[in-house]
C-alpha cells in the first residue's frame, strides 16, 4: 500500500516537473503600457481631426488591435470626457467634445 502511495506520488512529482518546465520559456521581464500608447494615439487623432466622425472599426483596422480592447479605450475617452458618441444601438461615431 505505502509502496502504491509512494509511486503515485513520484509520478505526480514528475508530471508536476514537465509541467513547470513549460513555461520555462513563457513570459517577461518587462510590462510594456500598450494600453496608454493606444489611449494616447487615439487621443491624438480625435485632437488632429476636430470636426470628423470616427467608428469602432477604423480603429480596429488601422491600429490593428482587438475590438474590445478598442472598445474598451473609447469608453475611457468618453469617461475622461475627450470624445462625444452619437448613433443608435446599431453603429455609434465618436468625435471629440
């Protein structure tokens, strides 16, 4: 029974090992603020074109990052008060304030 006990152990141990070693490779020493960049760069292009209509998906296009992470920034832009939305619940522009 002890010897049963003791082999499942060892077998856990070294799944456990393969397993860690893995992510030997994974991972950084560094964090890069891409967050504040892309705020930044679409804070930039709202201040450079006043008067135009901008959507979600040029964004998305141009910057070439997910469409929640966009999303995500426009609603800081909104919170911060830098951009205006208008539209309906299907397609919204968003302009600066």
């Amino acid at each position: 029974m002890f010897s049963q006990i003791f082999k499942r152990n060892e077998v856990e141990l070294r799944m456990n090992k393969k397993l860690i070693e893995k992510f030997e490779n994974i991972g950084s020493l560094e964090v890069s603020l891409v967050n504040n960049d892309t705020y930044e760069t679409m804070k930039e292009v709202f201040e450079n074109k006043p008067q135009v209509y901008f959507k979600q998906i040029d964004f998305v296009r141009i910057l070439s990052r997910s469409n929640p992470f966009i999303n995500h920034q426009l609603h800081k832009l909104l919170d911060n008060g830098v951009v205006v939305r208008e539209g309906s619940k299907k397609q919204y522009f968003y302009r600066l304030k």
